[in-house]
C-alpha cells in the first residue's frame, strides 16, 4: 500500500510523502557535502568568511542529516503499524 495514510499529530502521514521526503533529504544532504567539499577544495582568502561558510554549510548539513532520520523513523513506524 504505497499511498496508505495515517493520523499524526492531527495531520495525515502517507508513506509515499514519507519516502519523498527520505529521497529529498539524501538529495540535500549529497549536494551539502559536494558544496562543503568545493569550498574546502578552492579555499577563502578570508578568515571570517571561511568560519562563517564553516559554520553555516555544517549546521544546515546537520539539520539535513536530523531530518532524514527523522523522516526514516516516521516510515518506520508507519510501516510497523501497518502490520499490526
């Protein structure tokens, strides 16, 4: 049943927005590491500039990475309930 839906929270989960959101989330996190890896490859002439690309391109790599999981549980779950 790819397209079965659930009650969470309120709102209605399918398990086919969940597999989206699981693809979209590999997507974002492979083109965060390329980006993280471009910029480290040609360097910043500027100390502030390079923590700051740092800083941003990890934590936005980090929130990627949290909803992937998040979203892998929530299939998850939904999968688990299915069969009970």
């Amino acid at each position: 049943m790819a397209g079965k839906t659930m009650k969470q929270g309120g709102a209605a989960v399918s398990s086919l927005q969940l597999q989206l959101e699981i693809e979209n989330g590999r997507k974002t996190i492979n083109r965060l590491a390329a980006i993280i890896r471009m910029v480290g490859d040609t360097g910043v002439s500027d100390a502030d500039t390079a923590a700051e690309l740092d800083a941003h391109l990890g934590a936005a790599y980090a929130a990627a990475s949290r909803w992937l999981l998040e979203s892998r549980i929530e299939a998850r779950r939904l999968s688990a309930r299915r069969f009970v």
